[in-house]
C-alpha cells in the first residue's frame, strides 16, 4: 500500500470541497449563474481543521475558493486576509456575520466551529441567503438537526454535511465491492483512527461536542 504525503491528501480532498454541500448538477447550475467564475467561500472558525486542512486545500480548488472569514479573534482575521488577499470587508467577526447577506463575493459558508455551534451559525448563514456546509458531526441532537435543515429550506438554500467519505473514490470502490460480493461475501472488517489529545480540547467538553470519541472520530 502506498503511503501518500500530505500535499497528495490535501490535493484529494480539494476535489470534493466544492461539492460537500451541493449536488453536482446545483454545483454547475450555481456557476452558469455567476458566469463561470469560482464559487465563494466564507469560513467560520478559524481552528486547527481550517487552518490547517481547509485553508491550505482552497489554494488549490478549481471551482471554489475562499473570500471571507468569520472569526472571533481579530489579529487571526488579519492574518488570513494578508495570507489569502482578502478584501479587508471580508473579514467578518460573529457579531458582524449576519452582514453577510450583503456580500455578493460569498456563495457558500463552511461552518467549522465546535458541534453545539453550528445551529446557530447554519440558521444565520441560511437567512443571509448562504448556501451552507456544516462540519461534521452535523449537531449535538437531532432536533438541533431538524432545526437547520428547516431553517436551510425555508430559505431555499442547499446544506451539506463536510464529511468526505461519500464523495472519496476508494471507499465508493469498496462499496461496490461489497454490494457486488466481486470477492464474495464479507467476513471481517478491521479499522481504526485516533490522536493523542496534548492539551484540553472542546472534544472532550460533551456540551461542546456532543460525546466524545463516538461523536468525533466514531461518526
């Protein structure tokens, strides 16, 4: 089994950003609308997962990339706005997120924030009119869930849910595998993942994340 590097796996990722939210079909209907240029991106939260992964994958997207941050901390806005070139308007602090809805250069805002905060975020992005993904796990409780989804339909915008796995080529491949019993039927399945936790992290406040390593890595 090959080993990839991390250049590799953020380059595999950066092909399903733009379509964890949006069918594909709304995907190209949304880019006739604008003309053909690149679908806007708006992060909210400003962590390690964004700073890290999804800030890093937008400078390689094709169909999408990133013109406006939310965040809570002035000095990280500044920072990505040298970092990204974003318009200084574009940075948005979560009391003056809802100003969104004015801003034409955002399509789509990723909501990347502790799990019990993204229903109060979707629902906000949803009446500036934003398309919507919300990082995974989705909520902290199904009604929060329901919640979104209707605030998301209410303002005929689309919601995704930024969980790669149904969009990754390999595990469709190994979907259809299974379905199919090509190798006959499967017997056994062994798999694993974790970190180790250096410092305390929302993930182990249940508040904040809704359960632990279930809610987190289980999902």
């Amino acid at each position: 089994m090959r080993h990839f590097s991390r250049r590799e796996f953020l380059r595999g990722i950066t092909v399903t950003i733009a379509g964890l939210a949006l069918y594909p079909r709304t995907v190209a209907e949304l880019l006739a609308q604008n003309r053909g240029r690149k679908l806007g991106i708006a992060l909210l939260g400003l962590g390690g997962y964004a700073s890290g992964q999804l800030g890093p994958a937008l400078r390689e997207t094709r169909l999408c990339e990133l013109r406006a941050v939310v965040t809570g901390h002035p000095e990280k806005g500044e920072q990505w706005a040298n970092e990204f070139s974003l318009k200084k308007q574009n940075i948005y602090s979560y009391e003056t997120f809802d100003r969104i809805a004015d801003n034409k250069d955002v399509d789509i805002v990723y909501v990347v924030t502790p799990p019990a905060l993204h229903p109060d975020f979707v629902i906000r992005a949803a009446r500036a009119g934003k398309h919507v993904i919300s990082e995974k796990p989705m909520a902290t409780s199904v009604t929060d869930c329901d919640r979104m989804i209707a605030a998301c339909g209410k303002s005929n915008v689309q919601l995704g849910v930024g969980y790669r796995m149904h969009y990754d080529l390999f595990r469709k491949e190994l979907m259809r595998i299974a379905n199919t019993q090509e190798f006959g039927p499967l017997t056994k399945l062994n798999g694993n993942f974790s970190f180790v936790m250096n410092q305390k992290q929302w993930r182990v406040e249940k508040k904040l994340a809704g359960g632990g390593a279930m809610m987190d890595l289980g999902i």
